[in-house]
C-alpha cells in the first residue's frame, strides 16, 4: 500500500486495513454501493481530512481474499480510492498507476 500512496503524490498519514471474510464484503458492498453480492476490495476513503494534529487518517481498504485473485493489487487498488483515483469516471488513468505500482514491487 506504501507504494500506491507513493504513486499518489501522498507522504504520510494512516490508512485503515480489513480482510474480511464474503458475508461481510456483501453486507459492506449493499451498504455503500447498494450491489447485494460480495466484491474483491471497498475502499471507504476519510471524507474530513482536517485533524489538529498528527498524521492524516484517509481511510479505510476491506479486502476479502476469497474474491480476490491477487491480495497486494486488490490492497494497491483499493488504496489508490483512498488517493480519489476512480477507474469508473476516469480516462484509465487509476489503473495505469495501479499497473506502474504492481510493476514496481515485482
């Protein structure tokens, strides 16, 4: 996850990390996204990042590896939302850094 922060231009701060197990993902999934069924990875990123002191919490990345066909990308993806990255609105862009980050760590 450090090297999709990285990536993303962000240096410090606390990121939130659950595995979980499909019941779960699923309820987390229809809550958030309304979808009923399990997914991969949910990234619930921190929406006030004002804090007085110390360092920037962001949020929160639920991976379930029972979805998942790779852990790390799941986690590199997940953290990249945390960053406002979104490969649903965007040109490409959030998974051609996800893509150079995976690259990286290999």
């Amino acid at each position: 996850m450090g090297a999709a922060l990285h990536a993303a231009g962000v240096s410090d701060g606390h990121i939130g990390v659950e595995i979980v197990g499909e019941g779960r993902m699923r309820v987390l999934n229809y809550a958030a996204r309304g979808v009923d069924e399990d997914t991969d990875v949910l990234a619930f990123p921190k929406v006030d990042h004002q804090q007085d002191s110390g360092p920037c919490e962001h949020g929160a990345v639920f991976i379930c590896p029972e979805k998942a066909t790779n852990v790390t990308e799941a986690a590199v993806h997940g953290a990249l939302h945390l960053c406002g990255y979104d490969h649903e609105t965007d040109n490409g862009e959030m998974l051609e850094l996800q893509a150079k980050v995976m690259a990286s760590l290999r």
